[in-house]
C-alpha cells in the first residue's frame, strides 16, 4: 500500500518552509493596511516597543508599534481605546502567528483628512523639511521686510502698525494672497516665490489672523511647504492661534504665535534698541571720565615730585659734586707734583755730588784719546806719540805722549 508521500512528486515543504510562503504572500499582499479596532493587552516593554491586541467583536489580532515608529506617535496609547492604525501584515515565524506591524496609530475620530495630513508630515520630515539645522538665523536689523498675507485682514493691519512703531527704519513689501479656500495653497506658494526674488528682501512674513481648524488647510499644503523650503531668505510663520501647529509653522524658519508677534521677532525694538544704546554710551563716557581721572591722578602724582618742582636742582647738585672733585684733584695733583719735585731735587743733589765734572772742580782732570774719545784708564791704552786731550774743570788741553811710565805712583 503507497503512502501519501510516496504519490507527491516533490517532497512537502517544511513548517518553516510553508510559513515563509505564507509570510511572503501575506506581506506582498497586505502591505499598506489601514484597519479600526480596540487596543487591549497593551504591554510597554524596555525595549521600547508597544505590543497590543486589536480586537472588535468579530476578532482580534495581534500588533507591533517599534521604537523608531514609537516617537513619531500623536497620541499616548492605553487599553480601551479605539484607534484606526496604518502599516503592514507580517508574520511571525517562532510562533506562526500573523500580526499587524504598525507605522501610525491614532484615535477613530481623526479621520481621512488627519491621517493624510499625518502622512504628508511624516513624508515632509524625511525629506528634511523639519530639520533644525537647515533653519536660517533672523536678521536683527532689517532693512526691508515682505508680508505675504490678505491684504484686508485684521493681521495685515496689526503687523504693520507693530513694524512701524518698532522698526520705522525698515521697507515694508506687501504681496497680497488668499489664505483660504482651494485657491489659497498655489497663491500663496506663487507669491512666496515672487517676494523671493524682490531685491533686499531680508525677511519674509508669512501670516493670517485666527480661525477654525479648517480654515488653516491652506497652510497645510504641501505646495505652501515646499515653498517656504525653497526660500532664500528667512521665513516667519504667524498662522491661527497659539494652540494650532501647522505644516508651515514646522517648515519656516522661525515660528510665531501670533502675527503681532511675526513682527516683534522680525525687528527689535527702536525705544529698547535707543535705551540699550544710551546705557551703552553712558557706559562708555564713565569708562573715559574714569580713565581721565586716573590719568589725571597720575599725571599730579608726577607733577608733585621734586625732580619736576625742581628740575635744576639735581644738575646743580652735580655741578657741585664735580666742582668739590675738580678741587680734591687738583690738591691731590699739586702734592703729587710737590712731591715729585722734592724727589726730583734730591735725586739731582745725588747726581750732582755724583757728577765728574764736580770732580774735575776739585783739582783733578779726564783723559782721553783724541780722535775715539775714549777714556785712558791704563799706561796700556796709548803709546808714545798718540795725541790725547785732557779735560780739566775749566777746559781742555791737547797733548803728544812723549813717554809711557808704568808702576809710577803719584
């Protein structure tokens, strides 16, 4: 007898073979779902994840909300409420259960209008439209500013008296639109485009009086957003009332809760700015009058000194020193110079009574050959016929050697 298995003409896929084709099939074909149920089983794990059942009367399945979609939620979940939530069918394989992988959730009685509004920004801030870091600075003193708003409303009328009590110095461009109805969205967008390329232009004004929630659907088009993203110049929204948060309050540079106050955080205030600067010049003249008055300070400490008082009288100090110098040298000059003297004196004395010539004065005489004027000291140093001059104290005589006697004493 054959078995079942024995008549296929393929082996049978395995359980986790079969859930994977089902996990494909549901996927593929419940990718996009939107469905309305009540939360039960709410469970908030550390992961950060939301797991909770969503049920009606008929049935219920189990659903996932991750961490990353987590933050982007509107409202806070809890069991008993009755939600419409959008994302995808999957499969969970350990356990072959199906469930609903969940990208928004919000309460039954947003409807279409506020879900597609929840998709438009959630479209908008992966594009980058929300992002900080693109946002330009405010000018703080602008020279021309653009107001894109009715020209008939109440907030045209506010903004303008504000800017011209603040900031009188700066140009006022009006560029009138509609800001309501289905026109509204492409006029508005046209008209920032065009005050975009007026020159000067350091701020644009983007701002409406108050309304209901519909009357703000304008503001909440993607062409308005796109439009404000591709502006060059800083945008300030001032749409609706504090409470309402629109698409061009995120998209613009800076947002304001009223118009009145778009125009306040648009210019400073001329009597802050005069009153900020007045105490700056204040300031200023109190650190020059004290810097004149410690230089003054100095300048006095300087003057009552006594070389100032009396510039002459350290020269004429020196002057005296140099003369009471001048004068112990020349007394100290004049001994050494006396002194010299008496040396010099007794030193010729000694010369004198040394001299040969006080010799020949005594009686005695100098001999010496005639022609080399050397002395004869010897009977040896000349011969007979040798002519010598004797110098005597009063003269000299020339002599002929007639004879030479030795050993002949006196």
């Amino acid at each position: 007898m054959q078995s079942l298995f024995d008549l296929a003409d393929a082996p049978p896929p395995t359980v986790g073979e079969l859930t994977a084709q089902i996990q494909q099939m549901l996927e593929s074909g419940f990718a996009n779902v939107t469905v309305v149920g009540e939360i039960s089983s709410l469970s908030r794990p550390s992961s950060g994840h939301l797991y909770f059942n969503l049920k009606d009367a008929q049935a219920s399945i189990r659903a996932v909300v991750w961490r990353s979609s987590v933050r982007r939620l509107q409202c806070d979940l809890e069991n008993g409420l009755e939600v419409v939530a959008r994302g995808k069918v999957s499969v969970y394989p350990p356990r072959g259960d199906y469930q609903l992988i969940l990208d928004d959730v919000a309460p039954k009685g947003l409807g279409a209008a506020d879900l597609a509004l929840r998709r438009l920004k959630e479209k908008l801030q992966k594009l980058g439209y929300f992002a900080a870091e693109r946002k330009k600075p405010i000018p703080r003193f602008p020279r021309r500013i653009a107001l894109v708003t009715s020209s008939s409303g109440a907030a045209v009328r506010d903004m303008l008296e504000i800017l011209v009590r603040r900031w009188p110095m700066a140009e006022v461009v009006i560029g009138p639109v509609r800001v309501q109805g289905d026109e509204a969205p492409a006029d508005i967008a046209r008209m920032i485009a065009l005050v975009s390329k007026v020159p000067g232009i350091d701020v644009v004004i983007l701002g409406r009086g108050g309304g209901s929630k519909d009357d703000l659907t304008a503001f909440n088009d993607e062409r308005v957003a796109t439009a404000i993203f591709n502006c060059p110049m800083p945008l300030i929204s001032a749409v609706g009332h504090e409470i309402d948060v629109t698409i061009a309050d995120l998209v613009a540079d800076r947002r304001a809760l009223t118009p009145s106050d778009a125009a306040a955080i648009a210019t400073p205030d001329r009597f802050e700015l005069a009153k900020y600067l007045g105490g700056r010049e204040q300031r200023l003249l109190d650190l020059v009058q004290n810097r004149l008055r410690a230089l003054r300070q100095r300048l006095d400490d300087i003057a009552s000194r006594r070389v100032i008082r009396l510039p002459l009288e350290r020269p004429r100090d020196l002057e005296r020193r140099l003369d009471e110098i001048d004068q112990r040298m020349q007394l100290a000059f004049r001994g050494r110079l006396e002194l010299g003297q008496a040396k010099l004196a007794a030193m010729a004395g000694q010369l004198d009574s040394l001299s040969p010539l006080n010799v020949l004065a005594r009686g005695y005489s100098l001999t010496r050959t005639l022609e080399e004027k050397r002395i004869i000291r010897s009977v040896s140093d000349v011969a007979v016929g040798d002519d010598v001059e004797i110098l005597i104290a009063d003269g000299r005589l020339t002599a002929s050697v007639v004879s030479v006697e030795a050993g002949v004493k006196a």
